[in-house]
C-alpha cells in the first residue's frame, strides 16, 4: 500500500534514484560488485565522485574557483569546520532557528560570535529584516541558515552583504536557483533534497582558505579534501552515488528552475488549504513561509482534536506529519521528491477530517 511520506529528514527519495541504487547495490557499474563492497579507489567509482561534482556545478551555475566537496558528518560537523577555517577574530551570525543557534554556539569555540539578527522573540516565525546593511565589513564572515526546517520559514532570496557570506542549504539547495558567486561557502546536509544521508555537500570559493593561523587538524581543513577529491578518507560510496542519481533527475526534469517551479506549485497548494480550512491556521510568517517544510496548527478552538487529527492521517498512510516538539501542531515537509499526489492526500484528510468535526 501506497505511503505519503512527510518525513523532516532523511526523506523521500526520487524513484528513479531509488531505483538506480538498488540495482547498483547487486551489480555497480557491471563490475559484479556491490557498490557496498567497491573500492572507492577503482576507476568506476572515481567516475561517481567527478560526475556528481561536475553535476552539482552544473545545476547550480557554480563559477570558476569553486571546489564542490563531498564530506561526511552532516551539517552538525560544518557548525564547527567552517570557523575552524574561516573565523579570524570574529564572525556574524543571523539566528533564525535552532540549527543557527547550534552554528552560533560552535562558532564561539574559535573567536567572537556577534549575533547582528534574530526572530528568537516571535519562536523564530519569520526571517530577520534589515540586518544586510548593518554587516561590518570586516568581519571574517556572515552565516544564514536559508530554510528552517522546524519553524517552516526560508529566504527567498540571497542576501547582498560587504563580507563573505556562509550559507547552511541543507533543506532547501536545489529547490531554487541561487547567485553562488554571492556565496563563500555553502554546506548541505545530503538527506533532504540531495540524496541519502551521510554526505554532506560543500561549495566554497577557493580563494577565502588559509587566512587563519590556527592549526587545523587534517581531516577538518577543506583544503585537504580538496587536494584529495573528497577523497581523503573512505568516502561512503552509496550515499554519493545517490547523489548523483537525485541530481541526474533533477537535468532530466529541466534542472532546478524547473524544481523551483515545482516546488512553489506544491507549497501554494498545500498553504491555500492551510487558510482556507477554519480548524488549521499557519505559524510562520506569510512573506517568509517555507516551499520545503509547511508548518501548521489547529486553531484554539480546535486544540484538543490535534492527535485525533495524528491518527487520522496516519489510517490514511499519511506519515510523518506531526510536529516538532519544539513548535507542536504539525509539519509536511515537501522536497524536491515529494509527489504532488501525496500533497493532495493531506490536503483532503483535512477537508475530510474538517467535514466529520465541523
């Protein structure tokens, strides 16, 4: 039976990249191998790693002295790499979410952290406004987090900023175009809109490395990996391929314009219902909401039918719906992958769900 997965993260996966990978996991590449049991140093997995960061430039319109990485430990690891690397004296954070915060605290291990935004006073429900023109030009960096997964809000659109600017994309990159030449530095954890998790994907301008004094051990220096093709240790070769496959779909659908497109399509439909129904009202900011993660509540009137509504969902095999416990109510996040099919199944639970208690 059919399952709508609504899930935060790791989430759906394309079919065809699902498909791609099983059949890579029996026989990679006509080797005979399993892709689980391939070196990552023979000549076919090789091709995996240079066609996905060529791929990655590509959809992205990555310029000239950029490096495209594939890394490991998750956007959590790139809390602390990118003021291991980058952070000089000190660095500018803009908080809009538990994942900033945890960005900011890490940053605060190697220099001076000022915190010039945040939307900590309304639960983090909108983007900071204004904050660009008060960046001071000689900080080591600016970091934004573009999309906030458990407060459902997103820029839309990039920041113009006198520094460098560092970017967590970990639940939105390939869902919108974006101006890298704006960027120094942006990290994606893989499991959202990129692949399977246990890769994260970095972008980062070559010229901003090796202007800090401290000592770096190996592994956490980007311009290790970059020297090594991200190969440096033992890459995890399944996740990578994964990679690869999400981003051949996404050419083949007509790259990330076309994703971009697809994306606000499924979010308007789902935010129309979302107003339109009198038992669900929206928690995030209406300039600032979300295309990936549609967060939701039940009215006040409605507050005691919310794990009615859970289990409601969940006999319709609607999964992955209920809120983060920071926030309460309820969250459809809608990725790249999600099917509009499966958004319309939560959107008539709810009609339904409205008709049997209204």
């Amino acid at each position: 039976m059919k399952k709508h997965n609504f899930y935060a993260g790791p989430s759906r996966l394309s079919d065809y990249a699902l498909q791609a990978t099983s059949e890579a996991i029996n026989d990679f590449a006509g080797t005979g191998i399993s892709l689980l049991s391939i070196s990552h140093r023979t000549p076919e997995f090789q091709d995996v790693m240079d066609s996905s960061a060529e791929l990655v430039k590509e959809l992205l319109n990555v310029p000239e002295g950029y490096s495209v990485l594939f890394l490991q430990g998750g956007a959590s690891l790139q809390f602390a790499m990118v003021p291991l690397n980058l952070l000089d004296k000190s660095a500018t954070y803009i908080n809009t979410g538990v994942w900033a915060t945890g960005a900011i605290a890490e940053a605060k291990c190697y220099g001076e952290v000022v915190e010039l935004a945040t939307s900590k006073d309304k639960n983090f429900s909108y983007i900071p406004k204004g904050w660009e023109s008060k960046v001071d030009p000689a900080t080591s960096y600016v970091h934004i987090t573009t999309n906030n997964t458990i407060y459902g809000t997103q820029y839309k659109s990039d920041p113009n900023v006198p520094a460098l600017l560092v970017a967590d994309m970990s639940s939105d990159i390939f869902s919108r175009p974006i101006d890298i030449s704006k960027y120094a530095l942006i990290y994606a954890g893989a499991q959202k809109n990129v692949g399977a998790a246990g890769v994260t994907l970095v972008i980062v301008r070559d010229d901003v490395l090796g202007k800090v004094d401290r000592v770096i051990p190996k592994i956490l220096k980007y311009q290790t990996h970059i020297d090594k093709g991200s190969m440096y240790n033992t890459p995890p070769t399944m996740a990578v391929y994964t990679c690869l496959k999400t981003m051949e779909r996404y050419k083949q659908l007509g790259g990330v314009e076309v994703m971009h497109q697809r994306a606000n399509a499924k979010a308007q439909l789902l935010y129309d219902e979302i107003d339109r129904n009198p038992m669900f009202k929206g928690t995030a900011a209406v300039e600032d909401r979300s295309n990936m993660n549609i967060c939701f509540v039940m009215n006040d009137e409605y507050k005691d039918k919310e794990a009615l509504f859970n289990d409601f969902v969940k006999a319709r095999n609607i999964l992955g719906v209920k809120g983060h416990r920071l926030v309460g109510g309820f969250r459809a996040s809608i990725y790249n992958a999600q099917r509009e099919e499966s958004v319309q199944a939560l959107i008539t639970a709810m009609q339904d769900f409205e008709k049997r208690h209204i």
